[in-house]
C-alpha cells in the first residue's frame, strides 16, 4: 500500500484527509495546517471544534468538518472541559474512500478510524499533554469538580492515547524533544521535521519604517507572544517584573488572563490577541522576546530572530532546537521569576547580531519544511 500515488490530484478529489484536534484560533498548530493546506490543496479537514471566524482565510475556504461535539453547548468557552468525550468524537469522522489520512496532532487527532488499507502519518505537534507530563498545570486534583473527575479518567485517557499510536504507520515530530515524548509513551520511533516559519513576512524593519515614531516604537519593551493557558508559565515573567523598571508588553489571550492581570504590576501590559501587522511590528521593535515555558517546539521565537530580536528562554524543550545560547539568545535554567531576573540582569542587546539572527531563522522556512517533506515521503517509498 505505500507505493500508491501520495499527493491528491484535481481529478480525484478526497484521496487524502487531514485531522487537526481544534480550529478556534490561530496558533503555532494552525500554521502547520496552513502548511499542509498548501501540500494538498484538495484535502478536506477534520476537527473537532470549528469556529471560522478564529482561523485564516486559507484555513477557513477549505472543506472543514467538525465534530458532533460542535452541537454540544458551551463548547466555544468550554471546550476543553469535553476533553472525556474526544475519543468517542474522533473516531466517528467516516474516513472510508480516503487513501491517506494525515493527522496534526497535539491531543486526539491521531485516534481517528483509519480506513482498511489507510495510510496515516502523525504529525505529532506533542503527545497529549493534558493527561502526560503537564496534567497538574491543566487539572489540580482535590481543587475543583474538574480535577477529580480528570483524576478518575486520566489512567483510562492515557490507555486510549496508547492503543491509538498503533494506528499511525508513520509518526513525525517537530522537534527532538517531542520525538523523545514518542518514543517514552509510545515506544515508537519519529522523523524530527521542524514546523514552518512565515519568515518572508516576519522580518526586520527597513529604513523608512525604522524612521517612522509611532506607539510601538516608542517604547522599549520585552515581549511575550502566548497564549494565556497554564503550561506557558506566563506568570514567571509576570512575577519577574515586579520592581522591575523595564517594560513587558504580553500578546495573547486564553483563560489565565484575568488571574495574570490581577497579579501583575503597572509595567506589565496586556495587549489581547493581536493582527499579524501589529504582531511584526511588536517583534520589530522589543529589546527581545521572553520565552518562559517549556515548549514543544516553539514559533514565536523564530519569528522574533526572523524580525532581528534576540530570545530570552526558559532552557528545555524544544526550544533547544532553535536558539543557540550566546548566538541567538540566552537561557535561565530554572522555572522561576529569580531566575529570569537574573537572566534579564545580564542580557545586553548588544551582544546579537540582527543579521545573524534572521540567517538562522532562514533555516525555517515553508519551503525548507517542503522540501523535508517530500524527501520524508520519498525516503518511506510513499510517492
């Protein structure tokens, strides 16, 4: 079966389907769908939550088929509160007649049916992290009605999280730490393909826009691109800068939000979700990006270098895959607000080289992701 024709063609249409986990925002997940959106123009998407108006043009004009769940109330604020019922969701999507089935995959997605004679390749964002390595940061036991029933189920989620990797003929990771999460959990190997970076579009300012005063440039500030849930660890930076005179401007939303603004001091500033214009220009002109969390691969700071701007990072994860201490940005070893301070007491802008910084981001571009791609597909006798 892996010698069939891979890519779906004009004139048979439907050969190849993609599975993404959710289509509420635009996320580091949702840019790799855009990715394979432009692979296989004809591909219809499978997922379990839609809301068109959250996601891209080039997501939200394709074919998308969301769930039953989509029918379930309080979905749009709740939905990860249905996080018990994914399993029984994802494996209703009828898959028959599809050739190939391509999984993007951060929780359920790769539990989908796979057809008789499928193939299916995971693009494995991060085994499911709300019931592995991050289930404390997502559901506190003994502290809400949530967490104990996420208590009970976890040994049941994780079971199903296990079986279904025996679905998936191919798994390929983002980054190496993600393939060693694979290769723990599911005792699986992975090829390590780094996702794409739109860094044709995120990049430095040019002379006349460096010219131009406006709000942003005025300021000098660190920035945070997130969104505001748990595992970001966005409280780390917001706790390192109080009495602190420099500035932190934080993009994003989610639903730590509120907890994070009323713990923050006058210096912290809370900008929401922002369009990519002002985005790149957030980027353009902060003295660098601040990376707390431990992340499994990491798009933001690439888009940062892209821009000309240096990374202050949390030092494990995926992130080690990306910035090269000294050259690209600096680490702080220990999860904490002291030790960002002491990183922040040390960091001079000085010390990088805005053109050094965009040659590495190079190294992400779509067409590299392409390119690796294709060469995966080849490698696996699959074209």
């Amino acid at each position: 079966m892996f010698t069939k024709k891979f890519w779906s063609r004009r004139n048979d249409i439907l050969k190849v389907a993609l599975i993404h986990d959710w289509l509420n925002g635009m996320r580091g997940g949702e840019k790799v769908l855009e990715a394979f959106c432009d692979l296989y123009p004809d591909a219809p998407i499978f997922t379990l939550f839609y809301e068109p108006d959250c996601v891209s043009e080039k997501i939200r004009t394709r074919m998308v088929i969301p769930s039953a769940l989509q029918k379930f109330p309080f979905t749009k604020r709740y939905y990860r509160h249905y996080l018990p019922l994914f399993p029984w969701a994802i494996r209703r999507f009828d898959l028959t007649g599809f050739e190939h089935v391509i999984s993007i995959s951060h929780c359920a997605a790769k539990g989908v049916r796979i057809p008789k004679g499928a193939v299916h390749i995971c693009y494995c964002l991060t085994p499911m992290r709300y019931i592995w390595d991050k289930f404390d940061d997502y559901f506190r036991v003994g502290f809400s009605p949530e967490g104990a029933v996420m208590g009970l189920l976890r040994g049941r989620l994780r079971r199903w999280d296990v079986a279904t990797a025996a679905s998936v003929d191919f798994f390929v990771a983002t980054s190496r730490h993600i393939a060693e999460k694979i290769r723990v959990y599911f005792a699986r190997e992975s090829e390590v393909i780094p996702p794409p970076v739109d860094v044709e579009y995120f990049s430095p300012a040019g002379a006349s826009e460096k010219a131009q005063k406006g709000t942003v440039t005025k300021e000098d500030y660190y920035l945070i691109v997130s969104a505001l849930v748990p595992y970001k660890r966005v409280d780390v930076a917001v706790e390192a800068f109080r009495d602190r005179r420099e500035r932190l401007f934080i993009a994003g939303s989610g639903p730590e939000e509120k907890k994070l603004r009323r713990n923050a001091t006058d210096n912290v500033t809370f900008l929401g979700w922002v369009e990519n214009d002002v985005l790149r220009e957030l980027y353009r002109h902060c003295r660098a990006l601040i990376f707390p969390q431990e992340e499994d691969f990491g798009i933001a700071p690439l888009e940062a270098m892209a821009c000309g701007k240096p990374v202050v990072a949390y030092g494990r994860g995926g992130i080690l895959d990306t910035v090269e201490e000294g050259r690209t940005g600096i680490f702080f070893r220990e999860q904490t607000p002291e030790s960002l301070r002491r990183a922040l007491d040390s960091f001079r802008r000085d010390d990088f080289d805005p053109e050094a910084l965009r040659r590495h981001a190079l190294k992400f571009t779509r067409g590299n992701f392409t390119a690796r791609w294709r060469t995966f597909l080849k490698e696996k006798a699959l074209v």
